[in-house]
C-alpha cells in the first residue's frame, strides 16, 4: 500500500553510511506523527492506554494520538467501523461478534490477560458453590459478556441455572444494595467497589479461561497505517511495563482518576488485577469464539481470522 520504500547504502563507505543514518533518522525525528483516533468508554481496565498518553508514550514512538470519549464499548466499536476513529479498547466479546458477523475490524494486541471480573454476593450469601446458584437472580451486562459465559457454564456444568438479570456496572451494585439481585458479575472499577462495601468476591477460578480487554482497529486504517499500528502496540507495551511494575502506586492512581474519574482507592484496591499485556492469548479468543458460536451470537468461529497479520510475530503467532 505504497507503505515501503527502498533505500540505497553503499557499502563499505563508512562516512556515507554514517551521514544516510543520521540523516533518516534526522528524518524521522521532524516528520510530522502518525495521527491516531482513539475510541475509548473509559474504564480502569483501559489504563494502558492512559498512562500511554500521560506519559507521553505514544509522542515518544511518532504517534498523535486522541482520546475520544464513548458511551461504551459498542459506540467505540461503531466509531471505528464507521471510520470516526481507528482504534478502540474493548472486552474481546464486542470484538469477536462484530469481526465473526462481517464488521471490517481486526485485533491488533491484547489489553489484559486472564478476565478480571467476578461475581460478588453479600456477606450472608448461600451461594458457596455453583450449584447454589439456581434459581438465583444474578446482574450481569448481557447474555454474551465472556465473565456471564463463564458463570452461566459452570452453573451447567453443576445442573444449575440462574436467571440473568442485564445490569452492569452502578445499576448492578445498586440492585445489590436492595436486595433485588443475589449476586452481580462485575469487572473493574465496580467490582473494586462493591468489595469496599462489603461485598464478597466467590467462585473465581470461571472467567480465568477468557481474556479480558482487546485492542483493535478498522481494517482500512490496518492497511495504510501498519507501522504506526506497530508503534502504537510499542508504547502500550513500555505503559504495561510500567503499571505491572508498580501497580498501586500513587503515580498510577492518579492517571487513572485523572482519565476514568475513579477515585484513587479504588484504582488502589484494584491493582492486584492490573495484569497487562499485549500478548493476544490465542486460546482464550478461539474458547470464546466457540462459546458464542454456541450461543449463536454469531455463526462460526472466526479463529485466526480475529487477527491483524501485520501484527503477527508481534503480538501473535507467538511461541509461548
């Protein structure tokens, strides 16, 4: 796509190569960043991103990036597709429904590894195992969360079944609050701050066989901006690199609040599920698209297909 271009070193002419050097990379240094629109619901699980732009990440590998704000992860989804922004961060759900039913995106990296988010139950809770769950009513986003999966697979497995009730985030605590609810799968920030209210974090080992968090981009955007894609994936990296190493400290809390509004202890309860990577988890993507194919939330499995292939090597593909 007009992306390479050939360069001609003499060797052996030392003082040559010298100054070809330093001038393309004089070059590079005074061309002008690759432009990069980013659609974000703002969540704590997207603080890579955050700290990326804070710190100035994305400047540091040519990139300009903007931070446009969605309503939530399906209005980001929309904005890319309909060319409004060229990336977003979502839960890899929106991801994988919109690519398996022909929406032109591709994943580019994973944003978190394994899912973080859980169900809470009061304190008194019956529930202790997943046959407690039926008959109970539990909030959750919606049918295709990968978390819901997970809990509604295990209470299966279990020969039980609970009736979902499509709340998330604030609304789900709330119906918590009344009694309206048993339990709430939540994710990060909510699921930090129902445990500050009291409430119980159980069954944790179901969402672990999913991912939680993926970044991905238009396919048009792919093809005529793979390096800057490239880049982009580079300073998420060197962000999670910095969050994993001190992930309840005081400089991340605050690049948090500052971009989501989540108080500070909240981010702080949170950081021990600050697990990022970039690292697409390959199996966990292809369990997912099979559970959704089962669900017929989309008709097959699109595998590999998910996968930008500028990418692979990179972020996938990848030995482990």
């Amino acid at each position: 796509m007009g992306m390479w271009k050939t360069g001609i070193i003499v060797v052996g002419v030392l003082a040559a190569m010298a100054a070809g050097m330093g001038g393309a990379a004089a070059a590079r240094k005074d061309a002008a960043p690759a432009r990069v629109i980013i659609a974000d619901a703002k969540t704590t699980n997207h603080l890579n991103l955050y700290v990326a732009q804070e710190r100035g990440l994305f400047r540091k590998h040519g990139l300009d990036v903007a931070i446009v704000e969605a309503r939530d992860p399906a209005l980001a989804r929309d904005l890319v597709v309909s060319g409004q922004a060229d990336v977003f961060w979502s839960c890899p759900s929106v991801a994988v429904t919109a690519i398996a039913n022909g929406a032109p995106l591709k994943i580019i990296a994973q944003v978190k590894t394994p899912c973080s988010s859980l169900l809470v139950v009061p304190k008194g809770s019956s529930i202790r195992s997943y046959k407690d769950l039926n008959g109970k009513r539990i909030a959750g986003s919606s049918p295709a969360c990968e978390a819901v999966i997970a809990y509604e697979k295990k209470a299966r497995e279990a020969g039980a079944h609970f009736v979902l009730e499509k709340l998330a985030g604030g609304p789900a605590i709330v119906a918590l609050d009344s009694g309206k609810v048993d339990g709430a799968i939540l994710e990060d920030p909510h699921l930090a701050i129902a445990e500050i209210k009291g409430y119980r974090a159980i069954l944790r080992d179901a969402p672990q066989r999913f991912p939680c968090r993926t970044i991905t981009t238009r396919t048009a955007y792919l093809q005529e901006n793979p390096e800057a894609l490239k880049r982009l994936v580079a300073a998420v990296r060197e962000a999670n690199a910095l969050i994993n190493k001190a992930p309840a400290s005081r400089k991340i809390a605050e690049t948090a609040q500052k971009y989501t509004g989540v108080p500070q202890q909240t981010v702080t309860h949170a950081a021990r599920r600050f697990t990022f990577s970039d690292r697409i988890d390959e199996k966990g993507l292809n369990t997912l698209g099979e559970e959704l194919a089962a669900l017929r939330e989309i008709r097959e499995n699109p595998k590999d297909n998910l996968y930008a292939a500028a990418l692979k090597g990179i972020t996938w593909g990848v030995a482990r």
